[in-house]
C-alpha cells in the first residue's frame, strides 16, 4: 500500500511540473520563435487557471490520500504539487486581492498630442501590426490627458545635436530596436517588446532645437490590442526618467 501511494505522490508531483512547464512555454513561446505574442497570452488567459485548479484540485486529493496513508514521502510530493498549483494560481488570486488599475483604451501615447512625432521608417506594414500608425486625434488625447497628465516633452539646456545623442543612448539603453536614425533631422525610429510575451510596439522620437532650449518629444504605439494596459505611458515614463 505505502509503494503505491508513494508512485501515486510522484505521478501527482510530476503532472504539477508537467503543468508548470506547460505554462512557462505558453508565455515564453513568442521568445522560442513557436507563435506570435497573441497566440502566448490567449494561451495564458484562456488556459492558465484551469491548469491550475487543476493541479490544485489533483494535490489535494494526493496530499489527503498520502496522510491518509501515512506515507512521508507521498505527503512530501503532493505537498510540492499543491504548492506548485497554488503559485499558477497567485496571479489570479492577487488580482482578486488588487483589482487592477483601469486605463483608458488607447495604445497610442504621444509627449506631443497636438502636432505628435510622425512614423517615417516604420508603416502599417510592418510585421504583426493591426493597428495603424495614424493618430487617433483629439478622442485620443483627450483620453490620454485624463489618465496620464504628467506625459510631458522633455525641455533641457544642452544643444540640440547631444540631446539627440543622449536620448539615442537611452533608447539603446533601454532594450529598443533603433530601425533609423537620422542625426541630421535629429529623429529616431525603434521597436521595443515587452518582457514576457514580446509584443511589439513602435517609438519614434524627435528632438527639436527652439530659441533658448532643446525639446524632446517621444511617442510610442502598440502593434496590436485596443488598449495597451498603460505600458506605452510607462515607457515614455521611463525614458524620461532616464534622460
């Protein structure tokens, strides 16, 4: 009896890892070169919780069968199980505990929304990209305004030429692709992926030289999604931080 519930304890133990597994190729797939980023993260959504009430749910039972038995080594494995299945639940569980912030569905922030920085290089044919690089106008800002009032130009003293360099070298410092750059119009062109799943989104940057000081201005914009859950307004957030 004890031989079995122990082989039972590591058939439950491995499904757990099997399960983890499962989960950390769905969200590292886009990484691997196996699916496009929205193939990983409807992965992850449609999936992930259900995989994991399913490990749950298997090391529980594991768990009181072992005691039941009083089998160490079985109570040790389905107690590792349980712990697994309750680490594919905590993303679930802490945003029930944190509800997440609500932002506006925009994917397209701009330093700039009255005249904001033009895509060049990049177009609407570049890989992946549902959404177009053409500004959504005053709706836009409007929302944008409302939820993120502190994305604002950059303003320095330094000449116009080592501004563009500087905010080159963050850019670069900063993960991005730089696709163009152009020291003579003093612009610059890249793409940046979020960490995890790798969605793509475009950045355009411009530094404009005025009577007395130097402006920088910034844009970023999502390939695909309606709304971006802020992370374009964190990246202009960052880069000026960095500046």
């Amino acid at each position: 009896m004890k031989h079995r519930s122990s082989r039972f304890g590591s058939l439950v133990l491995i499904i757990a890892i099997l399960a983890a597994l499962s989960v950390a190729v769905m969200m590292f797939g886009a990484h691997l070169g196996l699916w496009d980023p929205i193939v990983g993260f409807g992965y992850i959504r449609n999936y992930m919780n259900p995989i994991a009430y399913m490990v749950v749910t298997l090391s529980a039972i594991g768990l009181a069968y072992q005691l039941s038995s009083s089998n160490g080594a079985g109570v040790v494995k389905s107690f590792v199980a349980l712990l697994i299945g309750l680490g594919l639940l905590a993303p679930m569980l802490y945003g029930k505990m944190h509800p997440p912030k609500q932002y506006p569905p925009i994917h397209d922030i701009t330093t700039d929304t009255v005249n904001p920085p033009q895509f060049i290089t990049l177009d609407d044919h570049r890989p992946g990209a549902k959404n177009s690089l053409v500004y959504g106008g005053s709706k836009v800002a409007e929302q944008q305004h409302l939820a993120y009032s502190d994305i604002a130009p950059i303003y320095v003293s330094t000449p116009a030429s080592e501004a563009f360099q500087q905010a080159l070298n963050v850019g670069k410092s900063m993960g991005w692709e730089i696709v163009s750059q152009d020291f003579k119009k003093l612009r610059f062109e890249a793409t940046a992926r979020t960490p995890v799943f790798q969605f793509a989104d475009d950045i355009v940057v411009v530094v404009t030289e005025l009577k007395s000081t130097t402006r920088i201005d910034i844009r970023s914009v999502s390939r695909i999604g309606r709304g971006d859950r802020g992370v374009n307004a964190n990246r202009i957030r960052e880069f000026i931080q960095s500046f």
